[in-house]
C-alpha cells in the first residue's frame, strides 16, 4: 500500500476572553500554549504509530487524527467538501482556545514504512 507523508500547519490561535472570564476556573487562561500560528508538523507512517511521539497536544490529535489518517493512507480527506481533496481545515475542540489547522496530503509517496 501506498502511504503518504502529511503535514498539519496551525493557521489560526483563536482565544475568546469572554467565555474564559465565565466558564474558566481561571478566567485569565489565555491563548493554547503549544500551538503558534505558522507551526508545521510532518507527519510520517512511523509519527502516526506513536501518535506523534508527544509532539503534539493529545486533544488536538483526537481532533484531527482521522483525517491525517485518511491522508497518509491516500484518500480524499473531505472530498467534495474542500476546493482539494487532498487538504482538510480542522480545529481543536477547546471551545475557548480552539486551534485551527490544514491538513495536507502530500503526494510524494512516503519513505519506507
């Protein structure tokens, strides 16, 4: 079978103060902390076997993990849905602090896996 590398850029840091200052047991939590707008992630056959190897925020990763693995596994990740079958816009599920995310297929086909 053919795998695919994928890669996940963060292309927008959302942070909504006012739902913080009302549901948050601290009101001033902020923006996530491990994601900045431009982060880029490869992600390899191997990185997917070991769930990114604590790369990556692990809610952030249940969020997106099921296009990734359509994409490194070589379909459509959302066909019809996205102008390219090969890249799906993904967020987090943090709804004071959700990250943003594309997710790409990229054709070259994978190193050995």
């Amino acid at each position: 079978m053919e795998l695919h590398n994928v890669r996940i850029t963060v292309i927008k840091c959302e942070c909504f103060k006012d739902l913080q200052e009302k549901y948050l047991a601290d009101p001033r939590s902020g923006p996530c902390p491990m994601f900045h707008e431009g982060d880029e992630f490869i992600v390899t056959p191997d990185d997917w076997a070991h769930l990114m190897r604590g790369r990556f925020c692990s809610e952030a990763w249940d969020c997106v993990s099921r296009y990734v693995y359509a994409a490194m596994n070589g379909g459509a990740i959302m066909k019809g849905w996205t102008n390219d079958d090969g890249m799906m816009i993904a967020c987090c599920n943090d709804g004071t602090r959700p990250v943003i995310f594309k997710i790409e297929r990229l054709d070259q086909q994978a190193a050995d896996f």
